[in-house]
C-alpha cells in the first residue's frame, strides 16, 4: 500500500492503519486529510473511520462495498423474518426448516465474528538444535 506524503504526516498525525486494516483518521485531522482518506478508500481498497478520541465516529467506504453491505443486510432482514413466520408455523414440515435454517444461521453469525477478528498469531521459541553426535 502505498500513501501520498503530506504535511499532518510531518506533525506525527496522518492516517493510521489498525489492526483490523481499518484507515483512521482523527477528528481534528479530517479536514486536512480528507481528500488523501477517500484516495485510500477509492484506490487502495480501504475501510476509512473518523475518530473521535479513539472511537470509531463513522465509516468511508467504496460504493460497491456499501450496495453489498446494504444488500446483504436485506437478505439477512427477509431471513429472519421468513424464519419467524416458519417458527409460527403449525405443519411439521416448517419444523424442521426451522431448525435447519435456524441452524446455519447461528453457525454463519459464528463464523462472521471469528472472521472480523484480528487474527492472533502464536510465536514459538524454538531452542538451538541439538549438536550431532560424533562417533
């Protein structure tokens, strides 16, 4: 990824990468750095956020990912509420969709928040290798 430098990046202050890959960017700073946010969203694919003493106040994304997300959160609205009707059904046959959608619908939320961490990486030390033994 490659930035454009620029004078609040002099000052200590610019743009920041956390840990989940999210570009921030201060409060105080946005007006500065606006034009250099929307280039990293536009172009290099970034998640943008103000912040607000460290609080994420809102977010900068591309067109495309906020129509998935927009999207996707419709989906997931019709899901749940074709599940309700299934759940306020009395025909055995509804049951077992219920359970069944139910189901991958608990083990899909699962997965979207292990997937949304930062992944932990384990370090293990490893001792010098043994000397080869000599006859």
């Amino acid at each position: 990824m490659v930035m454009a430098y620029t004078l609040a990046m002099a000052t200590g202050k610019g743009i920041e990468i956390a840990e989940d890959g999210v570009a921030t960017v201060g409060m105080t700073e946005a007006r500065a750095l606006l034009t250099s946010l929307i280039r990293e969203v536009r172009y290099g694919g970034e998640v943008g956020a103000f912040t607000e003493r460290g609080s994420r106040q809102a977010y900068v994304v591309t067109p495309e990912f906020y129509e998935t997300a927009r999207h996707d959160a419709t989906v997931l609205r019709e899901l749940r509420k074709y599940l309700a009707e299934l759940r306020n059904s009395d025909k055995p046959s509804d049951k077992s969709q219920t359970r069944v959608i139910g189901e991958a619908l608990d083990v899909a939320e699962r997965r979207a928040d292990d997937s949304g961490r930062p992944k932990k990486r384990k370090i293990v030390k490893r001792g010098p290798k043994p000397a080869a033994e000599s006859d």
